[in-house]
C-alpha cells in the first residue's frame, strides 16, 4: 500500500511542477528558519550544562537595598570564599575569578594579546573543562603557573609541547606553562585564553584583601553532595552582617549554575526571567515561520482538491475507507516535508556562516551526531503531519456518489479555512513588517539624541607598560608636533563607565540618601579635549591652577540630586579627598542611549588613570596624526603595541544589540512575507485555472483585461486588508511593551502603520497580479473551447 | 440476492425538494443481468449508488445476500463494498497517476491480497480483457475503448458477485460499446450478477430483463429471456 502512496505523490510532485517548487521551495525555507532558530536555542539552553558536577555548582549573590529597591548582583567580596570555605562544613570548596582583562604574551620575539582571569586552584574541579596536558589539581598550584588554551598554545609555540615553558606577561612577570585546557566550547559564560593563580593577583595587591565592603570579584561554590540547599540559604543570609557590623541588612545568596544563563533577571530581589524570555520568543517565531510555510501546503493541497477529487472517489469505491486516505495524503506531505528538509539542511549549511555572525555565536551542523538527524527526523515527520493534516481530513472526506459523477464544485463560502489560513500569514507578515519598522525607528531616534560632546577626530589609547611613567613626556612630544590639540588622561574610555559610588559627602547631604553616582576621573582639559558644554565655571586646568589635582567637575543631573544653589567651589568628600568643584557640564551620554543620563563626578588628577583621550589635529590628516602618535608611543613604551580606538566606533557599538534586533526582525519579516506570496501566487494560479471559463464568458460579453485584473485581485486584497486589520493592533501591543525598556523612545505613529500596510498591499498585487493580467489577456475563444 | 423494498430517497436544498426514489420495490436474483432505463432525472443513478452502497436511503428495506443493509454505517459499507461489488462507470474514472497495472492492482490493496497473488490476479485479468500489451501505460496514452476495458478489469479482478454498470458504453463508438457489452455478458455467463443503467436500447437487449423507470418508480418490467 506503502509503495502506491508514494508512486502517486512522487507521480504528482513531478506532474504540477509549478506546484511542487512552491510547496517544496516554500516549505523549505520554513524549515531552514525553523531549523536556525532550533539550533540557536538549543545552544542558549545548553549554556553551561556541561559540567559534570552542574547541580552542585553555585555562584555567590548579594542583596541590598538602595533608594528603597532592593538591588541583586553577583560580584562579590574577595575574602568571601576563603570564609565560606572556612564557615560552612556544607561547602566542598570555592573558586574566585577576577575581572576578565586583556593581556599581552611574549615569548621570545612573538608575543601575541589575549583574554585571561586570575582563579582561585581549584577551578578546574569546579568547572568541566578537559585539560590535554597537564593535571587539573595542580594546573594552578603555584604563583607563577599559568593555564593556557590549546589555540593559544598553538599560536605561541606551533606543534611543540608547551608544558614547563615560560612565557613572559604583560612584559612583567614570567610564568610556567602547567597545564593546556582544551579550548572552550561555544556554550559557556567563559571565554577566557589564559588562567593565572589568584596567590599571583594577591601577590602583586600586597596580599590577601580583606575588605567586606569592596564587591569586586565573582566567587562560585561548590556544595558537597547532599546538601540541604534551603537551609544553606539560610546560613548565607545572614553571612555579611557577622563580619561587617556597618550592613546589618545586607543578604547574600547563592544562584545555581541551571540558572545563570537564562534566568539572572532580578527585579527588587525577586528572579524575573531573563534571556529565557528571548529565547522563549526565538522558539515562538521559528513555530509561526514554520507553520506559515505549511499553512502555504494546506491551502495549495485544499485549493487543488478538485484535482484531486476523482482519486478520492474512485479509491472510496474501489474499497479504500476513509482511515487509509487520511494515511495516504499525509505520508504524501511527509514525503514533501523529507525532500523540502534535505533542501533546508542545504540552506542551512549556506546561512550559518551570516547567521553566526549576527548571533554572535559559533553554531555548527553536527553531520556525524545520531542526535542531529534523530531531531531531524522528528522534525520533519512533525511538519509533514502538520503540513497534511488538514489536507487530509478535507480531502478524504469528499463523497464519491458526488466527485465521480462530477457535481462536486467547491463552495464559495464567505468564511472558508483557506482564507482564515491567508489572513493568519499576512498577520504574521504584517506584524513583522511593523516590528522592524518601529525597532529602525528607535533605533534612529537614539542615534539622533545630542551626545553631549564632539566624537569628531576624538581618540582614545589604553596605558600600558612604561606609558604610565611616561605619559607627560609622550603628551608634550604629541602636543609640539601637533598630531592632537588637546590630550587628557582619564580612568577609563568615555563611551564607558568603570567605577560607580553611592559613598560621596557633601555639606547638606541627606544621610538616607544612597543616589548612585558614576565616577570618572581626568587630569585635565577633559571639557576641551572631550568639546563638552559648561553651563558653569570652567574645565580642568593644572596649568593655570596648581590647586586642580582635587578639583571636581559635576554634570547638571548630580547637580540636581546635591542641590547646591552655588556649585563652584563646593567640597565633595570620596576616598579621602576633599575634592572642590570647579565646573558643571551639560550631562553626557556615557552609558545607554536610552536611559536618562546618571549623576556623574568627575575627579581631577589625583584620582586613578587607565586611558589617554586626544583630540586629533583637524588640520592634518587622520592617518598622518595617528602615524605621528604611533611613532612616539613606540618611543616611550616599545615593548607594547600601540592600538588607537575611535570615540565614534565604539559609541555606534551601543547600537549594536538594536540593529541586531531590528536586523533579525527584517529577515523574519522579508521570510514571512516571501512564504506568503509563494503562497498567494500559488492560490492566484489555481483561481485563475478554475474561472477560466467564467474569464472567456465575461470577455466575450465585454469585459475589459483591467476589469478581469481587478475582480481576481479583489479577493485577496480584501483578504490582506483583514490582515492588516487585525496585525496593526497586535503589533502595536508588542511594540508599545518592547518600546517600555527604553526610557527615551519614538512614540509609535500612524505612519509606520500606514507604510507597512501599503507596502503588504504593493506586495500582494505585484504577486497576484501577474496571474490575474495572464488569465485576462488570454484568448477567450481558446479556454471556452477546452472547456 | 438483491431485495429493495418501499425505498426512498429524497434530495433536498434550500428552496427545492427532489423526490430521486419513490417508495420503489425491486428485486433481483443472484446471476441475473438486469438493465435499467428511463429518462434523466427518473432516479436510476441514484438507485444505482444505494445499490452500490455509495449512497444510503432514506427509508425502506434493503437485503444484500440475506443482510439488511439499509442503517449499515460508511466503515461497514465500504468493508460490503469492497469484498462484493464492483463498478463500472461512463467516463472510466481510472486514476490518471497511476498505470492501467497499478489501476487494476488497487481494489487488491485494499483488500488486502498479498503482492504475490496480486500479480497473478492481475495479470490474468488483464490478460482476459486483451490489455496485458498496455499494462505500464497511463489512463491518457489509451483510447476511450481500451480505458474502459481497464475499468471493467479492475470492476472484476476482486471477483465480486455484483457490478454494477452506470451507462458503461455512454462514451464509446459503437465497435468499442459492443465489445465492453460483450465482455459483460461474457462475465455474466461465468455467474457475476450485473445491474446496468443505460439509455441504450441496443445495449439493453444484452441483458435478461429491462426495469423501466419513471419519477422515482419502475412503471415496466419486460422479460427478454
């Protein structure tokens, strides 16, 4: 019977090839979205799954209030896990790991930069990360052990064995290669190419830190087995406040590792989701991409039922009972469903290399895993019997007393499931059109929100090595030959904030208030260099006032918050340093286009310094100014490569996460709306079949071609008007909420509405039209004469 | 082994009321080859499609080989159907995708006969009906004679005890129509039990007896053997 079936489906598929192309071509694209989409979940949720001892694997929290909200996150004192270890009988051990920071090897001449962390020994039996050579309990045992990555290890020595070698860092420190960790898969919150012993980090701060008050590092936990883990809830509770009398509210916690990926969302001290949301969605469209291109199957396998009738009739009679066909027409469209799926693996294989790109991400088709083709089969049964279902309820249900002695005509209901199928893709269609527009539009709109300060020709330089000592010298060298006209030393790049405080005192402060400010530092000519706006007193200046190693410039949103009448002058206590302030400037955007600016400070040249910012000579060259800056960089600090990063290019970095939306947004849309008309045009053709000979009739009455053309269009256009009817408000509804992450937002305007209606309208006639014009110009005589 | 009794079937829409069969009572015994005619719209196809079990009355009697069958429901219809009837019909109704071979295979299949007996079946009733030369062509490669001859071979390969003929030779030249005619009568001298509507009178003569029929009624029945 098998054999039959799929005679005939094959028979078919080569029969209507117009047909076939659609529905396999359409199908097939569905798939290979679906099949992304698959794949980038899957990934999201297998973060961190892999290691072995995943469910007794915690990472240490902190909850606290501030400004009445209580505030969760997850970096934590240094000398919280030796005490947990010490404390707890429940804890197996603790692993600290620093903030991730870049840093230069060199071994001999070749010296190559890379991202490492400093751990505690015990990382690796911790985390499940395979070392190839060397022993995980003593990859980190002593303070010049370092652990590298296999590619690292490669593009220091080639093929030789690293083990036992020494290689120099930051042009510092030498260290011994103990151990070579595999290198990491692309489904961890590491990524790390060296590890560094944490007794190395305590070496160089001048010994273990002891600060309750000072959340700096990230510490994980390993729990024994076992463990009641509510009631070392309980125990970490309560923790802080043993050894800081100063915080008798302040809680703590540990988050398990099944949780950190997807679900770290904290909302005043609550879990709120998290990336599961995205994740969730992702999974949401790639379901509706999917079964939009077979609600394309259904309609085009329910449309051509009239050819199909006579079959159905004559197997009725001939014995077949309606259980066999319903069988029959869905092993045809799981048949459809395996070749469209072949085809999507093809399509897959050719998007990844984009898609991983914009995911950022390193997905890969695992041929040789039994799993991969396992879920593949699944799928392709699940959209074969969802692709046929319909059709195969419909079809097999027709009366052959009726289709065999030819009265069967299908009905024109006014409501039929084909046309409910057609308005639930151009829902889905238009709905993405309007998403992306409005995502594009949020996204111009914060582009087009007044920085602050100039980017033009602004640059900035990371210090490094012998740059610290010698920053005065490379300044005045880089002034005098004029490659910048202004230079600044500053904590950290402007596009980022690194350091933040609620511990400022000021005269009149209330003691209750915990505002948090941003903390920036410069030495001087920051307000020049950067093209701020002063709306009171004056910029950095240690030239003309010695006095300005403790000035302090504020921006107009700290100014709000200290309510001074008469700011210039005004003491500001941090750290220990009175600092006068001696400027206010409009407030700046450091951080997220999207959020008010935050109250910042500004401290002058006693405060710390990571970056040097200057302004490029605008009457040389870009290219000249940065040869010129290279060139004496290299003179002062030879050792270290000179690498000049553009203000500009990172700021348009904020932007990145929205345009990747929008751009997943637009492709989802452009799929949709290009399964949908494959769709329509498919329907349009059959329409055009069956009212030939209604087509000839009207012609030779009199009818004009534009006059035909437009009754053929009218059916579907009304159709795509439903669906614009009913995507406008649901879209609205999601963007409405998506736009409320964002504090400064576009307001949604009747315009997007209109442009993507129109442009769902232009889509659909440009699709239905071509049959509709080839059905009218044909001549009459012809089709009244084969009928 | 057919016994229709007070049957009645009537088709409604909307605004129209059909009366297709009229309290009609009719009988016919196992062997016979009984011709039925009158004019369109007189309810001889329908009678045809109850007798079939395609169709199903609205009230009345009917005893196929001693079971009343009139209430049976689709599933136990089709199962009488596919055992015990077989069809023949004016405009062929072969399956266009599948070869005349894989057309008369196909009641087999759902009888669920064995490939190898299906062959064998297969072959000596296309053999029987002179097509065996065209047995890997499709419905549209043959003339209307040969598509009908196929459709009888398929009508008989299962053996059935009845077919039923709804004006076989209504598409055919007369060479052709004579020769489908034949083959019938040839199949009725072996046993099969046939019901013929036509509107042939030459075609009729081929049967034992002709029920003639009006609104819904037999008004003649006229004994030719």
């Amino acid at each position: 019977m098998f054999s039959t079936f799929f005679k005939i489906a094959f028979r078919n598929i080569l029969k209507n090839k117009i047909f076939s192309t659609i529905n396999i071509l359409g199908l097939s694209i569905g798939m290979a979205a679906a099949m992304l989409m698959v794949l980038w979940v899957q990934n999201e949720l297998s973060y961190d799954q892999f290691h072995e001892k995943k469910d007794r694997v915690y990472e240490a929290w902190n909850k606290a209030e501030f400004s009445g909200e209580l505030n969760c996150w997850n970096t934590t004192p240094k000398i919280l896990g030796p005490t947990m270890r010490k404390d707890f009988p429940e804890v197996e051990t603790t692993v600290r790991v620093n903030w991730q920071q870049s840093h230069l090897l060199r071994v001999g001449e070749k010296q190559i930069s890379v991202r490492g962390s400093h751990v505690d020994p015990d990382f690796f039996e911790v985390f499940s990360f395979p070392l190839v050579k060397g022993h995980s309990r003593q990859a980190l045992d002593n303070i010049d052990d370092i652990t590298i990555t296999e590619k690292t290890a490669r593009s220091l020595f080639g093929d030789a064995d690293p083990i036992g070698k020494q290689v120099k860092v930051d042009n510092h420190q030498l260290f011994t290669i103990s151990a070579v960790v595999k290198d990491l898969p692309n489904n961890t919150r590491f990524n790390f190419d060296i590890l560094m012993p944490w007794k190395y980090l305590e070496s160089k701060e001048g010994g273990p830190e002891n600060n309750w008050g000072n959340n700096s590092t990230r510490t994980y936990v390993l729990l024994k087995p076992g463990v009641n883990v509510d009631a070392f809830q309980a125990k970490m509770k309560v923790l802080k406040p043993r050894y800081d009398s100063s915080e008798p509210k302040w809680q703590m916690f540990v988050y398990p590792m099944s949780r950190w990926r997807l679900h770290s969302s904290f909302e005043n001290g609550v879990e709120t989701g998290g990336r599961i949301t995205i994740v969730a969605l992702f999974g949401v469209i790639a379901g509706f991409v999917l079964l939009i291109a077979c609600i394309n199957f259904m309609n085009l396998s329910t449309a051509r039922s009239e050819k199909r009738a006579k079959e159905v009739g004559v197997r009725k009679v001939v014995g077949a009972d309606k259980k066999s066909l319903i069988f029959q027409f869905i092993a045809e469209s799981i048949l459809i469903s395996a070749l469209s799926g072949i085809l999507s693996i093809g399509l897959v294989h050719l998007m990844l290399p984009s898609f991983n790109e914009l995911s950022v991400k390193n997905l890969q088709l695992e041929f040789s895993n039994v799993n991969y083709w396992l879920a593949f089969l699944g799928f392709v049964l699940v959209t074969g019997f969802l692709a046929g279902s319909y059709p195969a309820f419909f079809l097999s249900a027709f009366q052959p007393v009726k289709v065999l002695k030819g009265s069967f005509r299908k009905a024109h209901a006014a409501v039929n499931p084909r046309k409910i199928l057609v308005v639930t893709q151009f829902v889905f269609a238009i709905t993405l059109i309007i998403c992306t527009l409005v995502v594009r539009s949020q996204i111009q709109y914060a582009q087009d929100r007044d920085s602050g300060y100039n980017k033009n020709n602004l640059v900035y330089v990371f210090l490094e090595g012998k740059s610290f000592d010698s920053y005065t010298l490379i300044k005045n060298e880089i002034l005098n030959n004029g490659f910048a006209t202004s230079i600044t030393k500053t904590s950290a790049p402007l596009t980022e904030g690194w350091s933040d405080s609620w511990g400022f005192e000021w005269e009149g402060k209330d003691p209750n208030d915990k505002t948090d400010f941003d903390r920036f530092c410069a030495d001087d000519a920051l307000g020049k260099t950067a093209g701020f706006q002063f709306v009171a007193g004056r910029d950095l200046d240690l030239k003309n006032y010695p006095t300005d190693s403790t000035a302090m410039i504020i921006n107009q949103s700290a100014l709000k918050v200290m309510k001074f009448k008469n700011p210039i002058g005004q003491i500001v206590k941090d750290n220990g340093i009175d600092w006068h302030i001696v400027g206010v400037v409009k407030d700046f955007i450091m951080q997220s286009p999207y959020y008010p600016t935050r109250p910042m400070i500004i401290e002058g040249a006693k405060g710390w310094f990571n970056v040097v910012h200057l302004k490029l000579n605008p009457q040389k060259n870009t290219a000249e100014n940065m040869a010129g800056i290279e060139a004496i960089y290299k003179k002062f600090n030879p050792e270290f490569p000179v690498t000049i990063h553009f203000i500009d290019e990172d700021y348009a970095l904020k932007f990145q996460d929205e345009k990747k939306v929008g751009t997943l947004a637009g492709i989802f849309a452009g799929l949709t709306i290009f399964i949908s008309c494959l769709g329509l045009f498919g329907l349009a053709t059959f329409m055009a079949e069956n009212r030939i000979k209604e087509i000839g009739i009207r012609k030779v009455l009199g009818a004009s071609v534009a006059g035909i053309v437009q009754m053929l269009s009218r059916e579907f256009l009304i159709l795509v008007g439903i669906a614009l009817l009913i995507a406008c408000p649901l879209a609205g509804w999601a963007m409405h909420n998506w736009l409320q992450e964002y504090a400064y937002r576009v307001s949604l305007s009747w315009t997007v509405f209109a442009l993507a209606g129109s442009l769902s309208f232009l889509i659909a006639i440009a699709t239905v039209s071509f049959q509709a014009v080839k059905a009218a110009i044909a001549n009459p005589v012809r089709s009244l004469r084969t009928e | 082994m057919i016994r229709i009794t007070n049957m009645e079937k009537v088709y409604r829409t909307e605004e129209v009321e059909t009366v297709a069969l009229n309290k009609i009572s009719i009988e016919v015994k196992q062997g016979e080859f009984v011709a039925i005619m009158g004019p369109s719209g007189c309810g001889k196809s329908t009678l045809l499609n109850i007798l079939g079990l395609l169709d199903d009355p609205d009230a009345g009697s009917f005893v196929f080989n001693g079971i009343e069958v009139a209430k049976f429901n689709e599933r136990k219809r089709a199962d009488l159907r596919k055992h015990n009837i077989g069809f023949v019909f004016q405009s062929f109704n072969l399956i266009d995708e599948l070869t005349v071979y894989e057309n008369v295979e196909l009641p087999l299949i759902y009888t669920q006969v064995p490939s190898a007996e299906r062959k064998i079946r297969v072959e000596k009733v296309l053999d029987q009906m002179q097509i065996m030369h065209r047995r890997n062509h499709f419905p549209q490669q043959l003339s209307g004679g040969q598509q009908q001859r196929v459709a009888v071979a398929r009508a008989v390969v299962n053996n059935p005890k009845l077919i039923l003929a709804d004006e076989p030779t209504g598409n055919l030249d007369s060479n052709n129509g004579n020769e489908v005619m034949q083959l019938l009568t040839d199949l009725n001298e072996k046993g099969t039990t046939i019901v013929m509507v036509t509107h042939s009178e030459h075609d009729a003569k081929f049967s034992h007896r002709i029920i003639r029929m009006l609104d819904g009624q037999t008004v003649t029945e006229n004994i030719l053997v």
